[in-house]
C-alpha cells in the first residue's frame, strides 16, 4: 500500500517520538510504499542530516512543507494577493494584532488551511492511500483528522495532548474539544493504555462506539539494534576511577526537576560521577552543579550517537519518571534495551515507570523527599556493588518487553491497516 507519514520535523532535538516513527517507518516500508513529509519551519534550526540519511537509505519517498511560518506570514499580510475574505476576516476580527501575531508564529489560521491543502493535493498525486499522523505536537495529528481524501487516516500519539496534568483546567477544557473532534474523525488512533483511560472520560457512550483506539506501548526498543556489536570510540569516561552514572534527556520544572538528584549526588560516595546529555534548567541550580565540581560532566544537547555511545559506556543509567501519571519517559524503555543497572528516581506515587520495571531484575527506584534520606544512600551504594557490570541477556528482554519492541508495533499499524482497508471495502460496496 501507499502510505503516508506526516512527522513534525527532523531537528537534531526533535524528541524521542520522532525517533521511534522514523524506525517504524523503516520497518514497514519492506512491505509498503512509503512516503514521508516532515515539517522546516524553523530556519534557525538545523536539520539532522543522519535522520534524512536514515529515510534515504530505505529508499523512501521524501517531501517537506515547504513553507515557514515566519515568512508565509509576511508573504500574507505585505503582498498585494491577499484574498477578499482573508482581509475581510481580519478587518471584522476583534482584534487584528492578537490575529496576524497567532498567524506568525502559531498553528493557526490561513497557515494550517494552506498546509491542509498542500497535503490533500500530495495524497492525490503520489496516490496515496493511508496517511498516518505523528501527535507530538498535535497539529500533524489534527492535520490528518481534516483531510477530505477518500484515504485511510489514522495517528499514532505517545504523548497526552488533552490530560497533561500541567495544564490550567481551562486550556485543558479547550484541548478536549479539540482532540474529541480529531480523533472521532481518525479512522485508528494508536496510544497508550495511561491515555486511552483518560481519553475515554470525555466520551459519551454513543461517541465510544465510534471510537477506535488501539493500544501500543512505547516501542523503543529497537530489534535489530540488540543483536549490534557495541563499537565504542569514546575514552573519556573509562578507566577514570570513577563510577559513572548517565543521564540522557531534558529536564522540567514541573514534570522532572533534577534538583533531588543533584542534592542526592553530594551525599553519594565521591567516585560516583554523573553525566548529563540534554539538560536543562542549569542556571536555577548553578550552586548544586558548582557544588559536585568535577563530579558531574554537561554536555549539552548532541546527537544520537554520541548518546548511544555514552549509554552503553555507563556503569549506571538514571531514569527521572515525569511528575504526572499518564506518562512513561521514552528513555526508560531505551535504558531496559540495554539490559543495564537502571536508577529509577519517582515523583509521584504510583509513578508508572514502577510498573514498567517491575520485570527488569536490573533496576531500584528511589522515591523523591525533601531531605535526603541516608537508608536511600545505602540502598544505591549497595545496588551498585551488587548490579555494577550486570546486564539482562536479550532473549529475557525480548520476552519480558515484547509489545515495546519497533517490530511488534509495527506489525499492529500493518494489521489495523488491513483492517481498515476491508471495513472500508465493504462500506464502498
């Protein structure tokens, strides 16, 4: 079949999400025609070349949006084409300033029609027959809800759009609405079982029959990337003396602070070093950073390999579950690929990282309090003499984590494809 995948971008720091569409995307394209539009509106970032390399190695079918929204912006409202009913919604809008601002820089207005367009006409010239929207963010995925084709339009969403728990009760009012009417118009939405429950609070019965979630779990772990050799070209961290400890991802204010891990590595023995690849929130916490001295590294943002190089150097790899209940990281499942010792440091009660551990004989979740507690102390120091050099052989992670595997899921999109395809034969008859 032709199949079509709507991605947001392909930035060096586009997100785990990504990552994990474009490794289903190499999966299906064995059996499929596939073609993949990503969005560039962003000319300050760059694009990751080792991504299009990625793509172009499978031989796909490669287009972008090929409009940012900076300059359609300016192209709109200082050229004299403005259309009589785009001036004419601006003159009568209620304020024309907040108006042209949303159309600037927000996904909204004529930009997300013209972007709406581009897309159906792309489905009719290449023949498309299935197009497949990635929901981080969410507009790929509400792009693919308002396409008029005769296709089969589905998405797959990893990340909670309506119940972040972050979010004022009033926006998350606006968002039900608006991802209520999206997926009631999406023949498959492919999510988790922490969103599939909240998702289904805000549906009337007679909506719940219309409905048709499937569940997935996040799968990072990547299939073929188990049975690889680990070439490692870095020296930098071994022989060091030190017992290093690694973190890969962004931090957050709300959803994952790191400042109990840094209060937790100055009470750690001194050869513990920590090691940081992403980041954030550095200033906030500078006299913690400065306090640990050459005890922690910052790297900053770089690319993948360069993570996956590190990951697989660590004695330790450190899991922050997120703040919120609907939400396992990515990198926890990336962490259990490995089959590595796995520090698991919970917010919440009922963290859902605890769940998806509780198989992974390599791992301690340590749960946050205000004040360092010297039992969490021994607990880490005696996990780590104990589990240090341990690593789960991959046939138990195979068994144990199945359903997380890029395989499996995608065979569940291919079989829902079929699906689909027949329902809709049946309803052309």
């Amino acid at each position: 079949m032709k199949i079509l995948f709507l991605v947001e971008n392909l930035y060096k720091n586009c997100g785990a999400s990504v990552n994990i569409i474009l490794n289903i995307i190499n999966i299906m394209n064995v059996n499929h025609n596939i073609h993949v539009i990503y969005f560039d509106d962003m000319p300050i970032k760059e694009i990751d070349l080792a991504k299009i390399d990625k793509l172009n190695h499978a031989h796909l079918y490669i287009d972008k949006m090929q409009c940012k929204r900076r300059k359609a912006f300016s192209e709109m409202y200082t050229k004299p084409n403005l259309r009589f009913h785009e001036a004419l919604y601006l003159i009568s809008h209620p304020s024309i300033i907040p108006t042209t601002i949303d159309a600037a820089f927000f996904d909204s207005l004529f930009y997300k029609k013209k972007l709406i367009k581009f897309l159906e006409q792309y489905c009719v010239q290449n023949n498309i027959e299935v197009v497949i929207g990635h929901s981080f963010p969410f507009f790929c995925m509400n792009y693919v809800s308002k396409l008029k084709n005769d296709v089969i339009k589905m998405a797959i969403e990893l990340d909670p759009y309506t119940f972040n728990y972050m979010l004022a009760d009033k926006k998350k009012k606006h968002r039900i609405k608006q991802e209520k009417k999206c997926v009631l118009n999406l023949d498959a939405v492919f999510t988790t079982d922490l969103i599939i429950k909240d998702m289904l609070t805000v549906f009337s019965e007679q909506e719940k029959e219309r409905l048709n979630y499937v569940q997935i779990d996040f799968p990072e772990i990547i299939t073929k990337d188990l049975q690889k050799d680990k070439l490692l070209t870095n020296d930098k961290i071994k022989h060091s003396g030190f017992i290093d400890f690694v973190f890969t991802g962004a931090f957050y204010k709300e959803i994952r602070n790191p400042k109990y891990l840094y209060e937790l590595f100055l009470k750690l023995p001194k050869m513990y070093r920590l090691h940081i690849l992403g980041g954030g929130m550095e200033e906030e916490f500078a006299d913690l950073i400065n306090a640990l001295g050459n005890r922690i590294v910052l790297y900053g943002w770089v690319e993948k390999n360069k993570v996956d190089e590190m990951v697989e150097e660590a004695d330790v790899l450190l899991n922050l579950g997120n703040g919120i209940p609907n939400q396992v990281p990515s990198k926890t499942i990336e962490y259990i690929a490995t089959g590595k010792p796995i520090l698991n440091i919970s917010f919440i009660n009922n963290c859902p990282t605890e769940r998806v551990l509780e198989n992974y004989g390599n791992s301690l979740t340590i749960h946050t309090t205000k004040v360092i507690r010297k039992k969490d102390v021994e607990k880490i120091v005696e996990f780590v003499e104990r589990k240090k050099g341990d690593r789960v052989p991959i046939a138990e992670i195979l068994k144990e984590y199945n359903t997380y595997t890029d395989v499996y899921v995608a065979n569940q999109i291919e079989l829902e494809i079929k699906r689909c395809a027949r329902h809709k034969c049946k309803s052309d008859m």
